[in-house]
C-alpha cells in the first residue's frame, strides 16, 4: 500500500515531502460478511470495546457497510469483525461514514511480511528509522491527509466540530416537522378512500395536541412525551377521557414515528427520537351482544320517544348492517326478484348484496316501502 502526498497549497516555492508506508508480500483480506484479520501494524493495534461473550442486542444497530454498524440511539459508528472465532466490536468514535471507512481499512491492513517506511522529499526517498517519535501506538480518532513543508510547520485541513450526518445534502435546509407528516402523506396517495379519510383525521388529530411548526432537529423525546401528556389529560364535560389509548397510539405516535423515521432516512437526524418514547396502555374494547328479545324490546322503547332512530336501528338489526352503509342506502337497491338488497361496503367502496329474509321483507313491505325512491336516501339520518 503506497500514500503519497497531494501538492501543498501553502505557497510558491514551497517544497513538499510526505510519508509512504509500503507492506511487502501483501495479501489482501478475505470476502466476509464480518471482516477476519489475524494481523494488525503497529500503529494501529485492535482493542475491543465490548466483551466478546457480551455482544450488544442486534436491534440497537443497523448495518450501514460492510462490517461498519451504526448505532440506532446515538449514530455512532462501530467496526464489527472476526478475530480467532470470536466477533470484536469497536467503537470507531465517529458518525462520518466516509471518515469510518478509511479507519476500517486501516484496520483490515494484513501485513504478512516486512514493513518498510521512507520518507519522499521532492521525489527522492529516504529512510526512516522504525523507532521513529511521535508515531502513536493507538488508532486515531479521525483520519487527516497531513501536508509537511519542507521548511515551515504541518498544514492541517480544519475539521468541523459539528458531526456531518450521512446523506444530507450541504445545502439543503432543514424541514419543519409538519412538511415531513405532509410528505409522509403525500407517499399514502392512492390507497382506498375510506383508509386515506382515516389519515386525514389522524393528522388532524395530531395537529391539535402536537406543535408541528419548528424544524425537525428541534424535538427531543421529552417533548413528545410532554405532547402525549396533553393529549391524555385532554377531558370532556363529565370528565372522562376524550382519546384512550388506542387512539393516542395510531392517531398520534404512529405517524410521529413515520415522518421522524422520513428524517432519518433522508439524514436530517441521526436517529428517530420516538424510540425512546413508549407506547400508551391500551384496554380491551368490550363490546355488549344482545339477546334478540333484548334487541326487540329497546326497538319497542326507541318506537316511542323518536320514530327515525326506530326505523334506523331496526333495519340495521334485520339487514346485519352498520351506520355507514345503512345512511348510504338509496331506492332502488331492493330486487324483490332475487330476494335480496344491495349495498356498498363504505370503507373499500366494493358492492355486495345481503339476502333477504321474509322478517325483513315484511318489514321493508309494511314500514319502509313507501320510502324506496329510486336514487335517493332511504333515510332522514339521524345518529341513532
């Protein structure tokens, strides 16, 4: 392996000199899902930071690269490889993808032979000593292409302080959190209608307990704790609770959780803060069967404080429908033929029909026929 050093910007007439570090007899490292080294140079010795009987639990990284895994809560990047049988983690203290690539191939360097280190001055070599001081016995935290001058100090790049966060561009500005949950929408368009009015609801819902206006790098996950607090606390008249937490979870987390995962994907942050926020408790919806003389007796007390409702609740009993295809009923979709009444399932938009029973035919014939009037509502909706 040869590095030579690029031309010297310092100025004019200024000679330059850089170091190459030749290994003899090279051998290049094997294809391996994680990396197996036998051999390391002297300046770069492998320490592992993690016991090897104690491996993290896989679902706190995510593989970015070839033995280079990211680490989900702090994007700090580690090497992964294998050394006598046993996979070594270390921390390469770094979220620059690039500046860890470069530090993992240093690290996967086989010298199998003699190494041989001169010194190139203006294109004439000479030999360095191999006790040479000033040459560290630990792997550097970053990598730096470093430029001698022949007769003035070492020239250093600047290194920013702040950490560059794979995949985003240098000039492309921040989004606030409510363009990621548009964005986030505009990716459901053309599911069914019925699913696409549910995500509208949701953001509307999340737009009211959530502040949506500041950028996306702004929140941390106490915030959104505080957020889900005001949502739970969020009471009616009699004091009851208006969102369980059923709804707080698909109305309010989930979509959270999408768009920060979107700003993760596109690189804004270096990792979701939803991860660190918990899940509501939910309850079990306990929903009540009635007998069918419990059924007949309420329809008989509906009959008499409100004639709509009994009509309503009566034909969805004898029809085994619900409100929404009950309100959506027109005339015409009775075939006395054919014994059966056609309905639209409003959630998918797909038609099917339901048998006729002759207690429901004599039903419609004696209390609802004068209602069936070709293309129009069968019914004055009233929530029954």
């Amino acid at each position: 392996m040869k590095t030579n050093g690029s031309p010297s910007t310092s100025g004019p007439g200024c000679a330059v000199s850089s170091v190459v570090e030749h290994y003899l007899d090279t051998v290049p490292s094997g294809k391996r899902n994680a990396p197996d080294f036998d051999a390391f140079s002297r300046g770069f010795p492998l320490q592992s930071n993690k016991l090897p009987n104690k491996l993290p639990n896989t679902p706190r990284f995510r593989r970015v690269d070839r033995g280079i895994q990211r680490h989900v809560r702090t994007g700090e990047l580690w090497f992964v490889g294998r050394r006598g049988g046993r996979v070594i983690w270390q921390r390469l203290q770094t979220q620059d993808l690039s500046a860890a690539r470069v530090t993992v191939a240093m690290i996967e360097a086989q010298p199998n032979g003699n190494v041989e280190i001169s010194l190139v001055v203006d294109g004439e070599k000479h030999p360095i000593a191999d006790n040479v001081a000033g040459i560290p016995d630990k792997p550097l935290p970053r990598v730096r292409r470093v430029l001698v001058a022949e007769d003035g100090p070492a020239v250093q790049p600047s290194v920013a302080s702040t950490p560059v966060i794979h995949g985003r561009a240098k000039n492309q500005t921040v989004p606030s959190l409510d363009e990621l949950l548009n964005r986030w929408r505009r990716g459901k368009a053309g599911l069914k209608p019925g699913t696409e009015r549910k995500l509208d609801n949701h953001l509307k819902m999340l737009r009211r307990y959530v502040d949506t206006k500041n950028v996306v790098t702004d929140y941390k996950a106490q915030d959104i704790r505080e957020f889900i607090a005001k949502a739970r606390e969020d009471k009616d008249g009699k004091g009851r609770r208006r969102l369980k937490g059923q709804t707080i979870n698909e109305s309010i987390l989930r979509p959270l959780s999408d768009a920060f995962d979107l700003a993760l994907e596109e690189g804004f942050v270096s990792r979701n803060p939803m991860a660190s926020v918990k899940k509501e408790k939910t309850e079990p919806i306990n929903r009540t069967q009635l007998k069918w003389e419990d059924a007949e007796r309420i329809l008989e007390d509906v009959k008499g404080r409100a004639h709509e409702s009994y009509l309503e609740l009566k034909f969805m009993l004898f029809m085994g429908v619900g409100q929404a295809e009950a309100k959506d009923c027109t005339g015409g979709a009775v075939d006395w033929a054919g014994k059966t009444i056609r309905f639209i399932r409003q959630k998918t938009g797909k038609p099917y029909e339901v048998p006729l029973y002759p207690w429901a035919e004599k039903f419609i014939r004696t209390e609802m026929e004068p209602r069936l009037k070709l293309g129009k509502q069968v019914f004055d909706w009233r929530n029954p």
